[in-house]
C-alpha cells in the first residue's frame, strides 16, 4: 500500500512512495525534486518515514529492506544511504509495511512475518521482537512521550507493546466487523490514554487504561474500509479516509462527524502539515497514482505520478 507524510519540520517537505522511487515534494514551490538515491530501490516502496528533525529518511520495501536515508545528501556522489538492512536481517525476507521513528536513534518496523521489531540505527540485528500477531502486520504507531508502540494485524487485532514488559505485549484490542476484520491504521491520541483502530467501514476509540474488552465509542460512516486515519496538530480533529472517497472529519471531544468530503476514488492515505495543507493518496482506475494537495479545502497542486 502506497504511503505519504509531511515532514514534522520546516518547509515540511512531502514524501510519499510510489513503485519503486521515493518523491520528495515542495508543497510551496508546487515541484518535484526527487532526491539523490531515491529512486535506487529494486522492489516497491511501502513506507517512508521523516525523523522528528525532518533530516532522516527511514524507508522500507516488498523485499524486506529496510534504509535510513538522507534526504538531501550534501555531495552529488553520495548515495544518501547511511545506513542499509538486508531482508534476510529484517522479517526473514517478507515485506515490512511500516516504519516509524522511536526517537533520533530507534525506530520500529512491521512486517508479514507477523512481527514487530525495534532498531537502534547503530545495531545490526533488532533491539526488539515482538512476537503476538496471528497474520500480517500492516499498521504501526508510536505512543509519544511513552516506551509504548501500537500495531495493527489482517489478524483483526491491535496490539499494545511495550520493551520493558517481558514479551513486550500489554495488551490486546479486538476491532473486528461484520465486513472484514482488517485493522488498517492505528492512531494514539497525543497527550492521553485514547487511540483509535480503523477496520471494515468503522472507527473504534479504545482507553488504554479502561480494558480492552469494548471500545468507548464506535463510528460507522463509511460504506467500505476505512483505510487511513490522521489528526490535526491540536487533536481537536481526526480525519479518516476511505475505499468509498470519503474523508470524514470528526471532533475528538464528541466523535460527531462535523465535515466530509468525497473524492471520485478510493483514498489510501491521508496525511495533514502544520501548514494546514492535506495530501490524500488515491487509486485511479488508470496506472497513473494521484496525489491531491489541498490548502483549507480548496485545491492546491494535483500531480499524477506512475
């Protein structure tokens, strides 16, 4: 599944992954400007990640490799590879999905080896191995401020980790649906115990601290599976988007729906900056992938990428 991001820091470049290249945009100057050893990878890209300082790239691809890359590599000689993972060093040769900044020295990834694994950049092997998942892991987020990480498995659980629990696993929260039992995307909330899972056509809010028996609150907009989820810089908004081209914005002190807007085809990411611009990643039904950048609802940039 293709994937995008704005960098947490200043000009808050655009990433996003399409076949096997890495695009870096300017969403103030409306161009591409793919970086030196962005277009290097044989396999399809899945992730890419900007550190907090916006100077790292952490990539991952179908075939298990896994680069910490600088995106804007002072010589035209480097490659802007700092550091490099095998495949068979990663997920035992299966696709890691995502990949997300700990800190400015770990990150985690997930894999199809129903794993989930911790990195320092300076170690060869995993810091850690989560092993919980009963099937693919394809949703990963950290817990800011905590030595907790969040995962989402096709297996229809999310699963809470953390390194100083023997066996990492905390907890484990069952979305499942009529429709499908996929969880897509997890989102902690910052600055609480709340986060939401997305699955089928729902979202479901769960307390970390409340059990993880029943959510606290379930919202069924859609009519197909919800696939991305993204909050606003304050978290008094969450975006969620979808197969049907529906994005719908709730407010996290009610979880009313109050705005959506519909796109003609199925959105797969969804990502907002600080600068209040948004990105939604959609399938056409031509080879092209599109990219939708919009400022304050109104449309900013639109670029086809193959």
């Amino acid at each position: 599944m293709l994937h995008t991001q704005f960098s947490p820091a200043e000009p808050n470049t655009l990433v996003f992954c399409s076949s096997v290249k890495v695009h870096l945009y300017n969403a103030n100057s409306r161009l591409s400007k793919p970086g030196t050893g962005l277009d290097r990878f044989r396999d399809t890209v899945l992730c890419a990640e900007f550190r907090k300082d916006g100077r790292l790239l952490v990539v991952s691809d179908k075939s298990g490799t896994i680069r910490v890359i600088d995106p804007t590599p002072r010589s035209k000689l480097a490659t802007g590879v700092l550091r490099y993972w095998k495949p068979e060093d990663t997920h035992e040769r299966f696709q890691v999905s995502r990949v997300k900044w700990l800190g400015s020295t770990a990150f985690a990834s997930a894999g199809d080896d129903k794993c989930v694994k911790v990195w320092d950049i300076m170690a060869t092997t995993p810091v850690h191995t989560f092993v919980g998942h009963q099937d693919y892991v394809r949703a990963l987020e950290p817990v800011q401020d905590t030595n907790l990480v969040l995962s989402g498995s096709l297996d229809g659980t999310a699963r809470l980790w953390d390194s100083r629990v023997a066996g990492g696993e905390v907890a484990t929260f069952k979305h499942g649906s009529e429709t499908s039992g996929i969880v897509y995307s997890v989102l902690p909330l910052r600055g609480g115990t709340m986060f939401l899972t997305a699955g089928g056509s729902g979202v479901k809010v769960w307390d970390m601290t409340a059990g993880s028996e029943l959510p606290v609150k379930e919202m069924w907009n859609h009519q197909k599976e919800v696939t991305a989820l993204c909050p606003n810089p304050d978290v008094s908004r969450v975006l969620a988007g979808g197969l049907d081209g529906h994005i719908k914005i709730y407010d996290t002190a009610t979880w009313k729906v109050v705005h959506g807007i519909k796109y003609p085809a199925a959105i797969l990411s969804v990502a907002l900056s600080v600068s209040s611009y948004l990105t939604l990643l959609r399938l056409t039904r031509s080879p092209m992938r599109s990219i939708l950048l919009l400022e304050c609802r109104r449309l900013y940039c639109h670029y086809e990428v193959e």
